[in-house]
C-alpha cells in the first residue's frame, strides 16, 4: 500500500498546478527528471507556464514551446502562427523566398523585379543572370477594434530580403547556410506578426532570433521547422544551400523591408 501511495506521489500532475511558486515549481522538478521537457531547470519550466499563461498556452505547450533566458522568453514559429490564426489574423504569402533579377532594355535603361511592368518587354534585350537579392513578402490582415466599438480592418506587407540578411549579420549562421528558404520565412513572419499584433506577441522573441542574440546553439528541422535551442556555442559549416546572388546591389533593394500598413 505504501509503495502504491508513493508512486501515485510521483505521478506528474499538470491538473494540480495552482498559481503559487512553491507548486510550478515543483511540477518543474518532477517534469525535468522525465525528460518529457527539453528544459533542465524547475526554474525555467516555472517561467514557461507563467509566460504561457499570458499567451493563453497551456501547460505542457508552454514548457515544449516556450524557452527563457534572463528574463527573456523566446517562442518557436509554429507557435506565432498559431497565434495569429486563433485571433483571426490571416496571412499570404505573396513572394516565399522568390529570385530577384535586373534587366536591361534597347536604350540601356535598367529595371528590376519590382518595376519591370514598366518596361515595353518587347525593348527588354538582357536579364542579368544571377539574382541581385532574394525576398519573401507576406501580407497580414486583421480587425482592429476602435473606441466606438466598431472594427476596422488594417493590412500590413512585411519583407525580408537576403540582403537584409546580411546585414543583419545572419548569413554566417549554420542554419541560414543549410535553409535558407525557411529561415528568411521565419524571419519575415515574426516581423509581420510583432507589426500586426503586439498585443499577441507581448514582446517575446522566435526562437532562432532568441538564440542569435543570445549565442546559442539552434538546431532546425528542415522538415518541421521544429526548432530546439541548446546552451553551446553556434557551429558554422559550409553549406551550398546560401543563393548565390550578385555582388551588386541596386538602390531600389534599400527600401525592401519598410513595412507597408493600410487602413
């Protein structure tokens, strides 16, 4: 009987969590020691449930979801979009990691992706054989509730571009060098989310960004875009994946990632 007892004691269980430190903590300890969290302190499982509890997540999300350090809380994509979509914010992808070239016509007037429309095409004579830069733009719609009670739709377009990549000191990074695609998508759709819903995002980070600020080692499933964080330093490797774009970068590029917002 005593050994039944003692087993029922050691059950983890999430229901019997209440508000009070002594209890998160606890159920910290007994989920470390299971390894059912990739967390390794009681303390830091403690601050993915109270971070979740703000952002709606229950538990056991928040402590697979959820990483904090020094007082920060970064979350995984996944979870951003899951928020968007749960508050009714619908998102397009209106380029997902598309090449952009620059093209030159009869008189030797230069265009690009985004203004070749102008051109005659039929004056178009050459088009640059590698792309200057590559882009994802994702648009972002909403209601925005007003003071008279009413709702007001309000649309934003976010871009992230390779270019912006690099400067952002991104590109040397072991998983911007193996997906690049999924990376500049990551990125793209968590500047858009923060734009479009603050009052979502309640200034957490994506784990990947959380992870470059940081110095932490971030491993991504190209598959899943599961993304786990690990306290080492980054490993950077080469990799064939980085586009190859031109050396030459026009000043129509300098603009790609203002954001657009309409009302």
């Amino acid at each position: 009987m005593e050994d039944k007892n003692k087993a029922t004691s050691s059950l983890i269980r999430v229901d019997a969590i209440d508000n009070s430190v002594e209890s998160m903590l606890a159920f910290g300890e007994k989920l470390v020691k299971s390894g059912l969290t990739p967390m390794k302190k009681a303390e830091d499982v403690m601050a993915a449930i109270l971070m979740g509890k703000e952002l709606g997540f229950a538990p056991m999300v928040s402590v697979n979801n959820i990483y904090s350090i020094q007082g920060r809380a970064s979350v995984g994509i996944h979870i951003i979009t899951g928020l968007l979509l749960k508050a009714g914010i619908i998102y397009d992808f209106i380029e997902d990691y598309v090449p952009l070239y620059r093209y030159k016509d009869k008189s030797g007037k230069l265009y690009t992706t985004d203004n070749l429309h102008e051109a005659n095409r039929e004056d178009i004579v050459s088009k640059e054989e590698k792309p200057y830069d590559v882009r994802t733009k994702i648009k972002f719609r909403r209601k925005v509730k007003q003071p008279d009670g009413t709702y007001e739709p309000l649309e934003i377009t976010q871009s992230f571009t390779w270019t912006d990549a690099i400067a952002a000191g991104l590109t040397d990074k072991d998983n911007w060098k193996r997906m690049p695609k999924i990376m500049l998508r990551t990125r793209c759709l968590t500047l858009g989310a923060r734009l479009i819903a603050p009052d979502l995002m309640l200034g957490v980070s994506e784990h990947t960004e959380f992870a470059e600020i940081h110095k932490l080692k971030v491993n991504v499933n190209q598959d899943t875009s599961e993304v786990v964080i690990d306290t080492v330093a980054v490993d950077v490797t080469e990799n064939d994946n980085e586009p190859e774009i031109s050396s030459k970068v026009s000043d129509t590029n300098k603009d790609n990632n203002k954001t657009e917002a309409k009302k």
